[in-house]
C-alpha cells in the first residue's frame, strides 16, 4: 500500500503526539507517585512521631498522678489522671486512625497495655478508698511494668515511623532520579524517533520532488528521454507519468523536427545549387553580354546563394548531430595549418571591414588526434562571429598554445560583448544571445551550437568569456 502525502504527514504527526503524550503520561504517573510519598510523610509519619511524643507525656504525667494519689489519698489527683485518661484514649484512637499496618500493631498493644494498667489503677484505687489493706509493692511493681512496657513501644513506634520516614525519602530521591534518567531516555528516544520520522517523511517527498526537478533539467536542455520511475507518493507518481508522456510528445516532435529540417535541406541544397551555378553562369557572360547593373544584380544573387546553401548545409550538420549520424575521420595533426588557412579565408572580409586580425601561435603546437574539416568549421564560425560582431577598426586576435596537458585556441573581438546571461545560452541552437541596438545582427544561431558539438565530440570544452562594451573571448580546448 502505498501512502499518499496526506496520508504521510498525518502518520508522521500521530507518532509525534503519541510520543508526546507517552512521555506526558509518565510525568503525570511520576508526580502522582512523588504526591502519594510526600502526603504519607506529611500527613501519616509526621503525626504519628506527635502523637506519640503527646502520648508519652500523658502517660508519664498519668503515672506521677497516680503514684502521689497512692501516697496523698487526694480525689483531686485521682481526678487529674481521669482528665488525662481520657485525652490519652482520644490521642490513641486518632493516632490508629493515622497509622499502617507496623504502626497499628504496636499502637494496639499499647492500647491493651494500657487498659491493664487503667484496671490495675482503678483497682488500687478502690482498694485504698475502702481502706483495705493489700500489697502496695505488688500494684507498684505491676503499674511500673507495664508503663515501661507502653513507653517502649512507644520508642519502638518512634523509630520505625523515623524508619519509616527516611525509607519514604530515600524512595522520594531514588524515584526523582529514576524519573530524571527515563525522562532523558525518553526524551532523547523521542527526538530520535521524530528525526527520524521527519527525515523519512521529508525525503519520501523531497527525493522524487529533486528527480522530477533533474528531469525538468534535461528537458530544458533538449534531453527527452522519458523513464522516470516514480511510484510514490501516488501524487507525484501521476506527475512523473505525465512527465513521462510529455517526454514521449517531445521527443516525437524532436524527431519530427530533425527529419523536416533534414527533408527540407536535402530539398533545397537542389535547387540553390543550380540557382548558384546559374548565377555563376551569367556573371562568366555565358548566356550574353550584362551590362553593369546586371552583373551587380547577379553578384548579389550569388552572394545570398552561397549563404543560403551554407544554411542549408548547417542544418544538415545538425540534423546528422542530433541523430548521432554525423561521421568523423580523426587523424593525429597540427592545428596550425588550419588556423592559417581559417585566417586567410576570412582576410578579404576583415580588409573590407578594416579590422585588424593578429594571430599568436606557440610553435612547435603539439599534434592532436582530430577531424581536420571539423575543427576547420569550428575555426571558421568562431572567426566569421568575431569579425562579424568587431566594428570598423577593431580588432580580432587569435591565440593557440599548450595549456595544461592540452591544446587551446582562443578567438577574441573588440566588439560590444555577450551579456553574462547569455554565455551559456549562445550555444544553444537557435540562439543568438541579446545583442541589439546598432550591434544586432541576423543568422540562424546554428554555428556555436555546432562548434560545441564538434568539440564535444572531440572530447574537448568550449566557453565563452566575456564583458559588455569590452569585447568577447571564445576559448575551446582539445586533448592531445
């Protein structure tokens, strides 16, 4: 099952709020545990080491008063130990009404101790009333017995609820630092877990979002190529099916336009020939004698003849280099001879522009594997640009030398320059860049795209430098 954007995002948001409220669940289980110990110790502990110290006092002032009653016969100090009975049964209940279970059992046995001792007490008592006469040692001996007996246990109830207390503490502290460690596991572990979920969720989305991008890439430079598998999420799945369909349509339709160029050029290339040879004919004075207005005629026939077939033929060029047809015959040559013979076929246009064209070459230049016709092309595009784009007077200049293990050539003009958008895009077919104004000119944007697919094919690199108003620099290597 594959899940849709949605349906991730809503996934990875539930484990999150689960996550949160685990570690929120625990807290609240971890206070209530604190709040339980600290309201025992408060409320149970606490009261119970008062009560007992009440109840200790009250059982010492009890004995005293019984003991001077014994000896003074006086009712009132007889009196004074009920009152103290009393609030000492009052005290006891209230303490066993406090205390656990440890606590409970001697609190109990101090309450039966205590009732001996009462009995033994009201007994004495009425003894000494009626005037009889009986063992006072014995009662003495007896009372003392079981006052030391309540008072012990009385000891015993205070420090096992000391005890007590310290253990609650101790479990108080302990607990504080269990919960200090898990909350650190659990926090870090939650981290974890929503790092880890964002980074899945986010590069689910992100990976096929950056192929549907590199795809979009290549098509804009003029790479068709469909095969974009992409099944998830569904929603870009159905955006790279698409992607893939208008690859398929454009593909067609590049395929299409590589085979009208290459018909029509084949069916021009006819009859510009004959219109050129024709020409050629008249002007030669084959058909009759032309007067001077005619010849002038003719010579602008023939000129744009030869432009159109140079035309013609560049489109056939690109047509065979779009469809991997364009065949090449390398052979292990210097550059020189070219790039002479590139110069002296473009002397005649730079004089009648008065341009001046230097040349620089490191002699000897280093022999590369090339097609000698192919990169005399390149050198000839590169050459007409530049005296094309120099004003009257400027200037063009034309370096080759060794350059790091290769051999590179450089065309500079003294022309307006490429704006810095356009120097990767001048090699585009088709493309022209942005001159205007009284530095605009006319062609059909076909030679740097030719130029580029030669070197390419060369293994070699083609760039342009260049500044407005400065002048440009077309620079291609090639390995040797």
């Amino acid at each position: 099952m594959r899940l849709s954007l949605f349906s991730r995002l809503a996934l990875g948001y539930l484990v999150i709020f689960l996550l949160v409220t685990a570690v929120s669940a625990y807290a609240i289980f971890q206070l209530h545990r604190f709040d339980e110990l600290t309201e025992s110790v408060l409320k149970v502990d606490t009261r119970i080491l008062e009560y007992e110290k009440i109840l200790a006092d009250s059982l010492l002032s009890q004995s005293r008063y019984e003991q001077k009653f014994t000896i003074t016969k006086d009712e009132a100090l007889y009196k004074q130990f009920l009152t103290l009975k009393q609030d000492f049964y009052v005290q006891l209940a209230t303490a066993l009404a406090l205390g656990d279970s440890s606590a409970g059992t001697l609190l109990s046995k101090i309450h039966r101790d205590y009732q001996s001792y009462e009995e033994l007490v009201a007994r004495e008592a009425e003894l000494l009333r009626k005037k009889k006469i009986y063992v006072q040692s014995q009662f003495k001996e007896e009372k003392n017995r079981i006052v030391d007996q309540m008072l012990a246990s009385l000891e015993k109830l205070r420090a096992d609820q000391q005890q007590a207390t310290y253990t609650k503490v101790r479990e108080l502290a302990e607990a504080a630092e269990q919960a200090r460690e898990i909350s650190v596991v659990i926090t870090v572990g939650c981290l974890i877990v929503i790092v880890v979920m964002s980074l899945i969720v986010t590069r689910s989305i992100t990976r096929p979002i950056g192929l549907l991008k590199s795809k979009t890439r290549e098509i804009a430079q003029g790479h068709f190529e469909g095969g974009l598998q992409i099944t998830s999420p569904p929603e870009i799945g159905e955006l790279a099916a698409a992607f893939n369909l208008m690859c398929d349509k454009l593909r067609e339709l590049e395929r299409m336009k590589a085979d009208f160029f290459s018909s029509m050029s084949h069916e021009l290339r006819t009859p510009l020939t004959s219109i050129k040879e024709g020409t050629g004919l008249l002007l030669d004075g084959v058909g009759g004698e032309t007067t001077d207005k005619q010849r002038k005629l003719l010579a602008i026939l023939a000129e744009e003849s030869n432009r159109l077939i140079g035309v013609v033929n560049s489109l056939l060029d690109l047509s065979k280099m779009d469809a991997g047809m364009m065949t090449y015959e390398f052979e292990w040559v210097s550059l020189d001879p070219l790039i002479r013979r590139a110069i002296a076929e473009i002397t005649p246009l730079v004089e009648a522009k008065q341009i001046s064209l230097e040349s620089s070459v490191d002699l000897p230049l280093p022999a590369a594997r090339i097609d000698p016709e192919r990169i005399l092309q390149v050198l000839r595009n590169l050459l007409g640009n530049a005296v094309k784009f120099t004003p009257k007077g400027g200037r063009v200049r034309v370096v080759a030398k060794p350059a790091n293990g290769k051999l590179e050539v450089s065309v500079t003009d003294s022309g307006p320059g490429v704006p810095a958008e356009s120097l990767t895009t001048i090699f585009e077919k088709f493309s022209q860049g942005s001159h205007k104004g009284a530095h605009a000119r006319h062609g059909t944007g076909l030679g740097l795209a030719i130029a580029k697919t030669i070197i390419k094919s060369h293994g070699g690199e083609i760039w342009a430098e260049s500044q407005l108003g400065r002048g440009s620099t077309f620079v291609f290597v090639l390995p040797c």
